[in-house]
C-alpha cells in the first residue's frame, strides 16, 4: 500500500488574491463591466509572471548591454565633437586661403600691368631712339676698305641719290651690328646708320623703294628703319591687319610704343595684335570708337612711318 506525501507548499498569492486587490486599488474607478474585470484581471497576471526577479541573468544582460550602449554613445558623441572642431578649424583655414589667394591675385594683376606698363615705356624710349636710324643690308664684309662707315655710307647715300657733287648726308653714327667672328653667321652683317634730318630719312626710303638705284658692286642694298624687336614682333602679328588697311587705301602709323594707330571718321584706333588688328577693322566697319587720349599725344607730335 502506498504512502501518499503531501508537500507542505508555501502560500503565495494567487490569482484570486491578485484580482481582489487589482479591485480594491481601482474601486474609485466606479462600477465596471463583467468584460473589464475579466481584462484587467489578465492582464495584471500577465505582468505579475513576465516581471523577472532583482537576480535575473537577463536584468544583468540587459544592465550590461544598457552601460556598453551608452558607453559607446557617448564616445561617438565625443568623436563627433572633435570631427565638428576639426572642419570648423579646417573651414577657417579654407577661408584665409582663399582670402590670401584673392589678395596675391589682386597682387599679381597689378605686378603684371606695371610690368607692361614698363615694357610698354621701354619699348617707346627705344623706338624713339631707334627712330633716327636706318639699316643697311647687303654690303660685304669690310667693304669700306680702310674709310670709316660713316664716310662710306655717306658716299653710298650721296651717290644712290644723285647728290650734287660735294653734298653728303649728315650721319652722326654708323656701326655693323653683331659680332665679327660669329661662325654661325651666314649673312653679312647689317650696318646701322644714323641721320637726324628726318627728310633725308624719308627720302632714303622712298628711294630705295621705289627704284633699284642702291646698288653695290651689283649687290642690291635693302634700306630699312631701325625697329626694336618687341615693335617688330607686333608688325608682323598686325601684317594682315595692315594689308587689310592698304587694300581700303586707309593710313595708318606706328606709335613709339609699337601700337598701330588708325584716324578714321573722327575714331582713334589702336592695335597690339592678331585680335586687337580685327577689332579695329571691325571698328571702322561698326564705327565704334577705341578712343585711348593718352596716345593722341604721340599720333600728333611725332615723325613716324607709314609704307604701302
């Protein structure tokens, strides 16, 4: 015959005793149905199992992942703070190179028009100084024997001219340009000349244009003005411009700065180059002017050449 144990089973609180005192906490509510009861008595047995116990596994687990969660954040946090200061810093720098760069900029524009200012200064002073001098080219090396160039180039001159007899030019300076022993050299050197009257220039160049009378010992002689290389460089950029001009049978001169200047209509116009030449074309077909007073100057006062 078996023995029935009974456990002695420790009181808790029931499921009776919970919804007796869930009614004795909500009786200010009033009178409720038959359905709520039943709902707020589920619901408080549903909370009373699911609650886990001060020394749960999963409340340490939850405990710990809360403190690594808001370790983490405020680490990032952190390294956001200092990303924020370094863009900022970087965004300053950025601004004071810009500015910097705005300035050297600034800087640079006006080095580069006092430069051609300069250039453009240069470039008249040795127009100007090279605007009592012709070149001679074609003339054998030493051909003035044991005569200086100044007498030998006057008697060419008087000659090429058909002078009186006795009358020569004057010529105050004469020199062959370059180096003697030059090996690279295939050319005789040019020989330069200068001659103040500026009628006896025009002539000379008139001459030795329109007829083949400057002839050395069979050997044709090119005559020329002296022009700086920086002058003769815009020549020949503005020498479809020029032919363009000739071919409308319109004047035209060179300024000591190497510019060239046009009168046309009442319009002063000045070119530099290949686009300011077809500017100023266009200008005489539009009649819009390209006024520049502070070149009028030179247009008016000084001898300068035109050729056709």
């Amino acid at each position: 015959m078996k023995k029935i144990v009974q456990a002695k089973v420790r009181p808790g609180p029931s499921s009776s005793q919970t919804i007796k005192e869930h009614f004795k906490a909500d009786t200010n509510r009033g009178p409720q149905t038959p359905k709520e009861i039943k709902m707020a008595a589920a619901t408080k047995i549903a909370e009373h199992d699911a609650m886990p116990d001060a020394d749960s596994p999963i409340l340490e687990y939850l405990k710990a992942m809360k403190a690594s969660l808001t370790d983490r954040i405020d680490n990032l946090t952190s390294h956001v703070e200092d990303i924020k200061l370094s863009v900022s810093q970087a965004i300053e720098k950025a601004d004071s190179a810009l500015e910097n760069s705005l300035t050297n900029q600034a800087n640079l524009k006006l080095l580069d028009e006092h430069v051609m200012a300069v250039n453009d200064r240069l470039t008249s002073v040795e127009t100007e100084q090279k605007a009592t001098n012709l070149k001679f080219r074609g003339f054998p090396e030493e051909a003035e024997g044991t005569e200086d160039l100044i007498t030998f180039i006057a008697s060419f001159i008087a000659q090429a001219l058909q002078l009186e007899e006795g009358v020569y030019p004057v010529i105050t300076n004469a020199a062959q340009l370059g180096s003697k022993n030059n090996s690279k050299r295939t050319t005789p050197r040019d020989i330069v000349a200068t001659i103040a009257d500026v009628r006896v220039r025009r002539r000379i160049l008139q001459e030795a244009q329109k007829t083949k009378s400057f002839i050395y010992n069979d050997l044709p002689i090119d005559v020329f003005p002296d022009i700086s290389r920086e002058a003769l460089q815009i020549r020949r950029k503005l020498k479809a411009t020029t032919k363009q001009l000739q071919h409308l049978h319109q004047k035209y001169r060179w300024l000591p700065s190497g510019k060239l200047y046009v009168y046309y209509q009442g319009l002063h116009l000045y070119a530099y180059d290949e686009d300011s030449g077809k500017q100023l074309l266009q200008a005489m077909q539009a009649e819009t002017p390209m006024e520049h007073e502070g070149e009028k100057r030179s247009f008016k006062r000084r001898n300068l050449y035109i050729f056709f």
